[in-house]
C-alpha cells in the first residue's frame, strides 16, 4: 500500500474506534458495543482525525460511519463505569471539531444507523450528507433527561432538516422518534427492513464509489454551505451553554437519577 503521510495512514489506532479503508470506503466504526457505542472523549477525537485525514487521502472516495453491534452510538457515556461528577468540556471541543470534519469533508459521508442513535450520536448521524436506517433504529436528543442542552451542532443539524418546531419538541420532551417517524419528518435519508439493510447500504456506497466525484464535492459544499450556514456558530453557543450545565447541580443529579434508574429532582441550579 502506498503511504501518504498526510492522509488517513498517519492515524494512531484509538481504542474503542475501528478505521479501514477498502476499495475507496473509508470505514469509520464506533466499537463499543457493550454500551451501544457511548462516545469517549478519544473516540470523537479519533472520528475527526479520521475524517480530517480522509479529506487529504486521494484513495478515499466516500466514507462509512457507523456502530458495532446493535446500535449506531448512545451518546456520550455517563454509566456508572464511564461518568464522573463533571464529564470535561474536551469531550464538547473533540465533538465538534468531529461534526466540522464531516461536514467539510469533500467526500460523500454516509451514516449507517441499525439501532438507537441518541444524544451526541444524533448530531454525528445528522452531520453525514446521506443517513441510512434500518427499521430497528429510532433517534433520541436525550440531554435534557440529564439538564444538558443539545450539542455536537444539533441545534442546527436538527432544526436545517425538520424545522423549529420539530426540533423543539424533539430537544424539549425529548422523545424517541423512530426510523419511520424520523424518514417522514425528512430527519433521515431512507429506512430499509432490517433483513435487508447490509445489502441496501452496499448499493448506496457502491453507487456513491461509481459517481463523480468532483461533482460530489461542489454539490456538498453547496448544500452545506446554504443550509448550515450558522453551524460554526451554533457550535460555539452550545459550548458556552453546555459548559454551565456541566458543572450545575441539575446534571449531577440527572446523572445519578440515570445510574440509579430513578426520575431526577431538577432544582434548576
């Protein structure tokens, strides 16, 4: 294999995340299946480093982002074996710089959901330019269930798709919207039976890998450009906003009231 020093074979692996690259797919695999693939603060790190280095590697002609196991990424971990008191504003900083990867790659990003996507796993599915579904798969802004606001750009990825009203009741009650809800409302790209999903995903990537790619390219940026237009600011708001939750009392009691399978007592403090 050719090495390009700039490209994705630079890439130190990252535990809990797998990258391959065959016949022009850059497979990017949050592998955390035991806990439905929660994001750590190296595995986002690891997705924009990926597609950073896929953006440099002329061998990448699309990209493939997904989950092990039964589900596509439930959000940053705050089980008892992953949280602390304070989950570190670094895990925000790595998010985002995640979803700027993806959305300014010049490659067609392609998210493949077979089961739950929630919370910070919404916004990297949202951030792809095609998002595939099984039947099995539902969607999920968690975050207020633990007195934390959307972030990882979903409060313009979600809103640029279905519009405020949708986006405020999905961030708001959050509440579990399921493939076909989500392929109605224009959240998502197409919904395949389960039985049949692998092989609908391999006809969507081989169709992207025959295309043209430069026209691909211009037509991203284009699209991007007129829809997501306040993405970097929006970006930098839930930064400044998630970074007082994280440290407010109301997140450190919905974080125990989600380990202690219990109803939080918000204080609103």
């Amino acid at each position: 294999m050719t090495t390009i020093d700039s490209g994705i074979d630079t890439l130190a692996p990252v535990e809990g995340l797998s990258v391959t690259l065959a016949d022009g797919v850059l497979s990017v695999t949050i592998d955390r299946p035991d806990s439905l693939n929660s994001v750590t603060t190296g595995v986002l790190a690891g997705i924009a480093d990926a597609m950073e280095g896929a953006a440099r590697d002329p061998r990448v002609r699309a990209v493939r982002l997904g989950g092990a196991g039964r589900g596509f990424c439930s959000g940053a971990g705050i089980s008892a074996e992953d949280a602390t008191d304070g989950v570190p504003t670094e895990i925000i900083v790595e998010a985002n710089r995640a979803i700027r990867a993806i959305v300014a790659l010049p490659r067609p990003v392609v998210a493949v959901v077979q089961g739950p996507a929630a919370g910070i796993g919404v916004s990297l599915a949202l951030a792809c330019d095609l998002v595939l579904a099984s039947d099995k798969a539902f969607f999920l802004l968690a975050f207020t269930k633990i007195g934390l606001m959307p972030d990882g750009g979903a409060s313009a990825l979600v809103a640029a798709a279905v519009g405020r009203i949708r986006a405020m009741r999905l961030a708001l009650l959050a509440e579990r919207l399921s493939a076909a809800d989500a392929l109605d409302w224009g959240l998502i790209s197409a919904v395949y039976p389960a039985e049949d999903f692998d092989a609908e995903v391999d006809k969507a990537m081989a169709g992207l890998l025959a295309g043209p790619a430069a026209a691909f390219a211009k037509t991203k940026h284009a699209i991007n450009t007129a829809t997501l237009s306040e993405l970097d600011a929006t970006l930098d708001r839930e930064y400044v906003g998630q970074s007082i939750l994280l440290n407010a009392h109301d997140f450190r009691e919905g974080t125990r009231a989600f380990q202690d399978r219990r109803t939080p007592k918000f204080t609103d403090s």
